[in-house]
C-alpha cells in the first residue's frame, strides 16, 4: 500500500525574519538533485489550513520568452509570498522534481502515483530513514523528537520500456519525468503552533511509490530505477539541510512506516 512521504526540518531559535532564507535556500537546492531551478506556484494560507488562501499566483512562463523555462526563481517567488509575513500563515511553494515512475501501457493510467498529498495533512506518526544508514538525522530538539553498478544501454532520453508489469498484469515502463513537490514554512503560531510537529520548512513529496513500487515485479532494470530514486531522495536531504542549515531533519510518512526497512524487504536486502 503506498504512503505519503516528508521531510520535516528545524531550525535553532528560528525568527520568523530569518524564514524567507531558509525558504529559498531549501527551494534552490533541487536543482542540483533531479528537481527543476524554478518554483511553479506560491500560496500563502492564514491562520489554519481550512481556511482561504490569502495569496496565489500560478508563475507562466516567465518573460514572454516562449523559449523559457516556465517558473519563478526561488527568491524571487519567496519574496512574493513573504510580502504578507505574519506569524500565523503558512508559505507554500510548488516545485518540480524528477524522479523514475512506472507508467501503464498506451491509455493506461499512470501506475506511479504522481498526485502530491493533501497539504493540510497532519499525521501523528513519524518514521525516519535513520535506520539502515539510508538518513542520517542530526541533533534534534525536544519537540523533533516528537515525532548493478552503471547505467542500462537501454536507459534512453529518460524513457525505459520495459517487461514490468503490475499485478493486474497491465504492461508497464518506466520513465523519467517531474512530479509537484510541495514546500511549506511555518510561521510559529499557524495551527496551533504545526511547526514542532512537522517542522520549520516540511516538504511534501507525494506518494512513496517510486521508491517502493510495491504493485509491480521488480526485474533488474525496475530495481536499479528503485535504487536510483531512494539515492536521490537522500542526497536531496543532505543536501538541503547543508543549504538552509538545518539542525535536525526527519524523512517519515503519513502511516507510520518505515520506508528504509520496506525498502529492503522489497529489494530483497534482508537477511
């Protein structure tokens, strides 16, 4: 069954000034893992997520340029969004990030799970990637605490076909393309205080399935895109809490489960 998957991150004695750096340090670090160099929308939400936004804007393309990459830059769309800074709204930004996901053959649905989580979940079980070496967490707060080696021939234009196929026995392949992520900083009082739970900035990465892709037989060339994407998802990590200087991060999902021991159980790592 697949999960929704997040990455929380905290910062020491964070002031609500200081957020719009961390934000665009955050968002500036997908670009250099698999993710694009400009955000595609901002929304900024008052005091709880059930009520209205009170900004959101949609980036075109930007310039007029039909040859430009559609987006804002990071800073730019923080700016935008941190005009309206108050210490009960929540900043959210879209952005894309590419990763290997199964698709079904020709008018089949997609069987990657593309769709990013509803943004006002607040799930109380946390599970890390500590574990198994997969995520190293630094020192966390008290409130953190809360909570085949080489590229196939076949691999071509970020598109695979490939002889997977689900359990309904729909032919599948793999290919490369960007899902929405969806990155939120907390002001200290929106939600009754949500950033001790789900952390200063909290990224959204949508469904677990292309870390996991638990309704298909993985044969070689599903494993190794499996394998491709957990690395990514970890570098992007570190490399997001040395951009913003987080002290503390937590990989966890929405059910509770640990994605480094089902990793394994379904590659086969166990003993």
């Amino acid at each position: 069954m697949s999960d929704t998957l997040y990455l929380s991150l905290w910062y020491p004695n964070l002031r609500l000034e200081a957020l719009p750096d961390k934000l665009t340090a955050v968002l500036g670090a997908f670009a250099a893992h698999g993710g694009e160099a400009k955000v595609y929308s901002a929304t900024v939400w008052p005091v709880n997520w059930s009520e209205a936004p009170v900004f959101q804007r949609v980036y075109g393309r930007m310039g007029g340029d039909p040859g430009s990459i559609p987006g804002a830059e990071p800073r730019q769309a923080v700016e935008e969004a941190l005009e309206l800074l108050h210490e009960d709204f929540a900043y959210e930004f879209q952005i894309g990030w590419s990763l290997w996901e199964l698709e079904a053959g020709a008018g089949g649905a997609s069987a990657g799970g593309k769709a990013t989580a509803d943004p006002s979940a607040r799930p109380a079980l946390r599970a890390g990637l500590a574990q198994d070496g997969m995520l190293k967490s630094g020192a966390r707060d008290n409130s953190a605490e809360r909570r085949s080696a080489g590229e196939d021939a076949r691999a071509t234009a970020g598109q695979e076909a490939g002889a997977t196929s689900l359990e309904t026995g729909v032919t599948v392949r793999w290919a490369r393309g960007p899902r929405l992520v969806r990155v939120t900083g907390y002001g200290p009082l929106f939600d009754e205080g949500a950033y001790e739970q789900d952390g200063h900035i909290r990224i959204d990465f949508g469904s677990d399935t292309p870390f996991l892709a638990e309704d298909a037989d993985l044969d070689r060339v599903g494993a190794r895109h499996v394998e491709e994407n957990v690395r990514q998802l970890v570098e992007l990590a570190a490399g997001i809490e040395k951009a913003s200087g987080a002290t503390a991060r937590l990989l966890w999902s929405e059910l509770g489960e640990s994605l480094a021991q089902r990793l394994a159980e379904r590659l086969g790592m166990r003993n």
